[in-house]
C-alpha cells in the first residue's frame, strides 16, 4: 500500500495537479467550423468548479477533414485560438489544469454525430474524402475506403500537429495529449491489421511505431520542457493479430525516453464487433502492467465510478491519474462527493459550500 490517495497532488514537470482526477477527453458534437462555444466553456468549466485535478478537452482536430465528425471542436487554424483561450483560462480559474488532445481521426473521419445517425457523411452534404490512412484498409464494410498516404502527406500531417499544438500552448493549455489510440490515425499506423505498409513506416514493429514517434518528437521540440506531454493509446485492439500489450509496453519503453511524461491507457476501436469484456475498471490492467513493466506515468480510464474503487487504483499503484468519462458528465461535481466520502474533503466553492453538509 501508498500513502498516496486521489486527492494527493502530483507534480510532473512545471505543473501540479491538485488531486489524481482527471476529465477524460469527450466528444461533444457541438463546435461549427471548429470553434469552440458556450457549450465548451459551460462543459468543461462546470467541471473545473466541480474539483477535477485535470481537465482535457474532446478529441481537437488538427486538420479540417481530421474531425471525426463535422461538428467536432478544432485547432487547425489561427482563429480557432481565440475561443481555446477562454476553455484554458476558465478551467485554470477554476483550480485545474487545462489540457488538451490533439487528433486526427484518419479513416474515421467524415461521419454523423451519434444523435444523427453516425453513419459516413458523403461530400454532398457536408462530408469529405477520408483519404488518410497509411494502407487502403477501411474500418468497416459501410466505411469508405482510405488511400494509402503518401510521403509529403505524412509529413504534412506531422506538422499540422506541430502547429496545432504551437497554437494550443498560445491558447493557455498546460497538458498536451496526443491521440494515438480508437482506430483514429497513429493508431492506424500501430497495428498491423490496418497498416501493411512496405516502406519504413510499416512491416516491423519499429517501423509501425515510427509515425506516432514522429509526431511526438515534432511536437516535444515545440511543447516547452516544463510542460507535460501526453500519449493516448489503445493498449490492445482485442483482435488477433493486432496491436496488444506487450507491443503497447514496447511503445511505452521508448516514449518515455522521448520525452512523454504519461500514457493515457485506453482499448479498441480499431475493428468493429470484437469482443470486449467491459466491466468496472476493465482497462485499469493495462494500466497498471504498462507503469509496473517500463516505470511509465499512466492514467486509468474506463468505466470507474466510485469513490473507493478510484481511490484504490491510485493507493495500491496501478496508475498514477484516473480519468472519468460518462460519470462526469452524470456529475461534474464528483470530484467533490468523492472527497468527502474518502475523508479527503477539498473546499467547495464558497458559492455553493452551503450544500457541502
């Protein structure tokens, strides 16, 4: 056992959280032409007064047609910045850090929001060509079907992060996260079942890594030293053949020697219908082998809700961060209910101390 709790703080870098809770990045489907609103500052504000230690925006794009969907938040151009600054300074008003994740959504791209369908949108009606993708493999029978990349289009895409990420150090955020997990487009260059790739970036396991390496190299030069960085990886594609964990803790190994201050450890979404044994805390495993196999910072997601269960984690040293989705959007307010209940109660707000009792 730890002395170390979930409202221990943690220093990484020039940055300290006040407590181990983090937001997971979620998307909203609700930015026009990437521009963050007054849903966003609502959303993630809200959660910053609610106690969180950190908080990461929804997956933003670094290209245009990088959006999962066309109502996705953005980052690819210089106005989109003015509108980031207000998320940034909001959340750090509010006690937590402001961080973001930086994404391209590669063969994924150009579909519905879920409350309209989630089904490809064709060009005609507002879609565009999901060219990006590093073979022409597509995601799913309904899925159009990507064109292999090109060495010039790789290289623009590395820099279309660097500058995304440029853009969201002048926004104010102090955690980048690059995305690199849900079958989006480094992690299609990771696993073998969507990259079959005969030139460097494909074929062995150095080469499937080398992309993702690529771009966090690119962005570390322009990411300051005292500023964490994060990767997001699905840990295991819960296929045969595909990327898995002890591939994730080969990756792990060599992020951490370039500069990568944590792994956010998440699964899937590279192949439709596989078998997954969801359950509490079901990813919280990879996790942990990952921090225990390499000494790797990593965050735990997926499906923890209690108190005493994301205490525990953090307790007995399986992850360093544990990262709430769906439970922070059923309570922004979490971070506080579970304090008290632990007996590591942070002050409320004093706008709302009168319900602290």
């Amino acid at each position: 056992m730890s002395d170390t709790h979930l409202f221990s703080p943690l220093r990484m870098r020039g940055v300290e959280l006040r407590n181990r809770i983090g937001v997971s990045p979620m998307c909203q489907y609700s930015s026009r032409d990437g521009f963050a609103n007054d849903w966003h500052y609502t959303h993630l504000g809200s959660r910053a007064v609610g106690g969180a230690g950190l908080i990461i925006t929804e997956a933003t794009a670094v290209t245009a047609d990088g959006r999962i969907t066309p109502d996705d938040l953005g980052i690819w151009s210089d106005e989109h910045v003015e509108g980031l600054t207000r998320c940034a300074r909001l959340i750090a008003e509010h006690g937590a850090v402001p961080g973001i994740q930086l994404a391209h959504a590669g063969r994924k791209a150009s579909t519905a929001s879920p409350w309209k369908g989630g089904k490809t949108v064709p060009v005609e009606e507002g879609g565009w060509e999901t060219v990006w993708a590093p073979s022409a493999i597509q995601f799913g029978r309904s899925s159009k079907v990507p064109r292999e990349m090109g060495a010039s289009e790789i290289r623009d895409v590395i820099q279309a992060f660097v500058d995304g990420a440029t853009r969201a150090l002048r926004a104010g955020f102090k955690v980048a996260e690059i995305h690199a997990a849900h079958g989006y487009l480094l992690h299609t260059f990771l696993s073998p079942l969507s990259n079959q790739r005969t030139d460097e970036y494909g074929g062995s396991f150095e080469n499937r890594i080398r992309m993702v390496l690529d771009v966090v190299d690119a962005v570390r030069a322009v990411w300051p030293e005292d500023l964490p960085l994060f990767v997001r990886i699905s840990a295991t594609d819960w296929a045969d053949g595909g990327w898995d964990l002890e591939q994730s803790v080969r990756l792990s190994e060599v992020l951490r020697q370039r500069g990568v201050d944590l792994v956010d450890c998440s699964t899937g979404g590279l192949v439709p219908g596989v078998q997954i044994p969801v359950g509490p805390g079901y990813q919280t495993e990879f996790a942990t082998a990952i921090r225990t196999q390499t000494g790797m910072p990593t965050a735990a997601v997926g499906m923890i809700t209690a108190p005493d269960q994301a205490d525990a984690i953090i307790r007995e040293g399986r992850a360093d961060v544990v990262l709430l989705a769906r439970e922070m959007l059923r309570d922004p307010y979490w971070p506080l209910r579970a304090g008290k209940a632990l007996g590591h109660a942070a002050p409320w707000p004093v706008q709302y101390e009168r319900a602290a009792d």
